[in-house]
C-alpha cells in the first residue's frame, strides 16, 4: 500500500509518463521476453571457506553476479538503512531540491539519469538517485541530509558492516584466482573511491515505455547491493538473454565492475545489467561501490597472464578509465573495450 505520493526533485509534478521518459523503440524492455527459469547463484557464506571461495569463483567466471546470504551483517541494520533512504526519497520535493545537481564532481548529489535517442535528445530514466561518499564519512556528514534525522548515524553504522563485508569478499574473490588474500585490495590502491548510491523507483503507469535504471556495467571494482524485498526490478544478461534477479530476504546481491574484469585479464566478468520498473510497487536499493584510487594503475596481474591467456587489456590509471566513462554519459557504455589490447 502506497502511503505517500512520490515527486522527483526536479519539476515537482505528479508523476506522469510523459515523452522525455519514453525510449524509443529499440531501447524499451521487452518485458514479455524476460527469462524467470533461471536467476544468479546464491551463496551461503557460513559454508566451508573452500567450498565457498569454489561457488564464487564459478558465479564470478559464469555470472559476474551472485547473491550472499548469512553474511553477518544484522536485518535491523538493513532495514534501518532502507527506511532512511525511502524517507529521504519521499521528502516533499522542496526538501530534496537543495541536493539536486547535473555535476557530476560534487561529493554529495540527487540527480536522474538519462539516455541519448537516435537525436540526442535526452530521455530521462523513472528513477531519483542519491549519491555520495560512504567512506571516509567525518569530512562530509555536514553536506549529508539533516532529514531523516537519523540519516547520517544510520549511514554511518551501515557503512562500517560493509566496509568489514567488502574486505571479506575481496579477500574469497582473490583466493578464487589463486592469488593471496589481499592481492585485489592492494591492487586497488590505498585510497579507494568509496561511494553509496541511493535509487529510488517509483510505480510507473507503463513499464514496458521507460526503464527505471539504462543497460550498462558498473565502472568501480565490486558493488554490494540491497534492494526492496517482494519487489523485482534488477535484471542481468545471461548467454545474451535478460534474467530477473529475485530479491531473497536478508540477502545482498554482489557484481563485479569493470577493473575486476580487467584485473583478472577477462576471467571474471563484469556484466551489463538494468533495473525495469512496475505498475504497482515502488522499489528501493542502495548500492555501495568500492573504486581504485585514482592514481591507481589498474591492468592485468601478472600471475594471470600465460600463453594459453595473453594479456587482453593494456594498462591505464583508473584516473584515465573514469575521463572516458564521462564522455560516454548518456549512451550504452563501452569503456572497458576502449583499453583492450588488439590481439593480431
């Protein structure tokens, strides 16, 4: 039962289906044709650390995606953290209007996607996104929402469960490329971009006009990610086919990004994905993204590299991989490709 009238931040209107939302043909959903046979891999983490470091090599290497479940971190927690974020969202837009910003260096920020048609003509996605910092929080809680009044200190308790989560995984993802535990981590700089993004997708008159978030892959190194439960929204592609994703309670979805990909010189996949919306339901998720530092140099290890697996990417600072992202705002994102080595 919807109990408040959702609006975006920016217009203010009641919601509509009007064209700026509506994608041309070629990039609409498909709904019907969605496969519901199959989802990503689960994963129980009380299993066997062996068998466990096994599952997830497998998802990695087939999925780019899995889901986790007796992770460690509280219920109460999580539901804490999304009642927040969905009392945020459905703050009267007035409230809201102050974060909203089409900069994307700004630290803290609301904002809405959009995708360029045949035109260029910008199509916005049914969706608002909050973004900003998850780590370290101390320099930037006084930009962070005043309301909810609890935002900041349950921002903060939730960020510390996944920053232990984040280092646990790292460590299983590392050891299934047979590297030692802390390989990717270290890899990945010491001052990695840590960011949480916040969406918000509000029940949509046609589903089958509009996409709540566009086709693409994540550009960071590892996503964990939580999401409304009862409510289906994220998909993924298999063996070139859109698979829904089923939220399962107290589970976390994990994906792998591109510098994942590449670190592991394409064993691992960093997959392209999308979230669809629905006539009934909104649905809420936050991710937390975990990104090289900067000056990172990010390029195949070379323990993965042999004549029967040649070296499929050249070397970059993440600096240089993030300039490119940010040119392609606005299309189905290729920058991964951009850096693969031409292999005669």
């Amino acid at each position: 039962m919807e109990t408040k009238t959702f609006l975006f931040a920016k217009g203010g209107s009641p919601l509509s289906l009007t064209p700026n939302y509506i994608l041309p043909q070629q990039k609409r959903p498909n709904l019907s044709q969605i496969s519901t046979l199959t989802s990503i891999p689960i994963i129980d983490l009380m299993e066997p650390s062996a068998l466990v470091v096994e599952q997830i090599s497998k998802a990695c290497e087939e999925y780019g995606f899995f889901q986790i479940i007796n992770h460690g971190i509280p219920q109460e927690l999580c539901d804490r953290m999304m009642s927040v974020i969905t009392n945020f969202f459905e703050l009267p837009p007035e409230e809201k209007a102050p974060f909203f910003s089409t900069d994307h260096t700004k630290q803290v920020k609301l904002f809405n996607y959009f995708v360029k048609d045949g035109s260029q003509n910008k199509v916005s996605m049914w969706s608002e996104c909050f973004s900003h910092p998850w780590h370290p929080l101390d320099d930037i809680l006084h930009l962070l929402p005043q309301n909810p009044p609890q935002y900041q200190d349950v921002v903060a308790e939730y960020a510390k469960e996944i920053g232990v989560l984040m280092k646990r995984l790292f460590s299983l993802i590392s050891q299934g490329l047979g590297l030692e535990k802390d390989c990717l981590e270290k890899k990945l700089g010491e001052k990695p971009i840590l960011r949480a993004q916040e969406n918000y997708y509000p029940p949509c008159p046609n589903p089958e006009l509009t996409l709540g978030l566009n086709v693409h892959t994540d550009l960071n190194a590892l996503t964990i990610l939580r999401q409304s439960e009862g409510v289906t929204g994220l998909q993924v592609i298999k063996d070139g086919k859109w698979v829904a994703v089923e939220p399962i309670p107290n589970a976390f979805v994990i994906n792998l990004g591109d510098q994942i990909q590449v670190l592991s010189n394409g064993r691992y996949k960093s997959v392209h994905h999308r979230a669809v919306t629905n006539k009934t339901q909104k649905r809420v998720s936050v991710a937390m993204f975990y990104a090289p530092s900067r000056d990172a140099i990010i390029g195949p290890i070379q323990d993965l590299i042999d004549e029967q697996h040649p070296q499929v990417y050249r070397e970059y600072h993440y600096s240089e991989f993030l300039e490119e992202f940010f040119k392609q705002e606005g299309t189905r994102r290729m920058v991964k490709e951009i850096f693969e080595l031409k292999i005669s």
